[in-house]
C-alpha cells in the first residue's frame, strides 16, 4: 500500500470515529422513569415507545375493578403522589379526566367543551407530577376532590 492510500484509510477511520466520540453518554434518569419517558416523547414526537407508561397503565387496570367514581381515582392520585409514584399518578389522574369527560350530553351540545373547575384543578395536577412537583400536585387534587 502507499502513503496516501493508508493517509485516506487513517482519515476515513477518524471521519468515522470522532462523531462518535463525541457523543456524550446518557444521564440517568432522575425521579419516576414513566414521567421522564414522558418528557422524552413530548420532546421527540413520533412512534412512541413507553413501557414505563404501559407498566403503570396495567398497575391501575388491575386496581380498576372496583373503582366506580373520579373521587376514588384522585384519592388514589393523591396516595401515588405522596408514595413518590409519579407514573401512577398521572395515569390515575388520567383516568380521572377521561371520566369526568365521557359523560352523556344532548347532541346539540356534543361539540361543546366541557368547562368544569375540577377538571382543570386535574389538568393542574396532572401539570405539577410532570415538573415533579409532589406539593402542588396534592394541593391540586385537594381542590378537585373538595365539594362545591
């Protein structure tokens, strides 16, 4: 081989290992792995890869037989925040709005947006577990289980 032939194998060889030295490796995940995930396919759209998300979706199925109200889903929020499980408490509180949602209105209010005070108190919930704010989120879901 010549100079130059082995001078482009060498250039070739670091056109191909710089970039990959230069990546830096990935942090570790602080705090709940569902909400990082979260995080993460907010920023990154696309197909969507979330097992943590799945995990604790089928933790709240198989809690779910028993529960027939929003009040008991936000009671069980409100435990997940204070035990630290964030995943939990946003799908429980997911759960929450999805049935304060799918109510029967007459059809000419169908494509009407529900306006209600505890449905925006779990959206502000749902808010503070995803910044991991445990305080704000308890306090939220106070305010949508309080009568009035």
């Amino acid at each position: 081989m010549t100079m130059t032939m082995r001078g482009f194998i060498a250039l070739g060889a670091l056109a191909v290992a710089l970039p990959i030295a230069a990546q830096t490796p990935p942090t570790k995940a602080t705090g709940d792995a569902a909400i990082t995930e979260m995080q993460r396919q907010q920023a990154n759209p696309g197909i969507p890869a979330v097992p943590e998300q799945n995990r604790e979706g089928a933790m709240a199925d198989a809690r779910d037989a028993d529960w027939v109200d929003t009040r008991q889903w936000l009671d069980q929020a409100r435990a997940a925040v204070n035990e630290g499980n964030l995943g939990l408490a946003n799908e429980l509180l997911e759960r929450a709005a999805t049935r304060m949602l799918s109510r029967s209105v007459v059809p000419s209010m169908a494509a009407q947006p529900m306006h209600d005070a505890r449905l925006r108190h779990i959206t502000l919930a749902r808010e503070a577990v995803q910044r991991r704010d445990r305080g704000d989120a308890v306090r939220q879901i106070d305010l949508a289980i309080a009568p009035g």
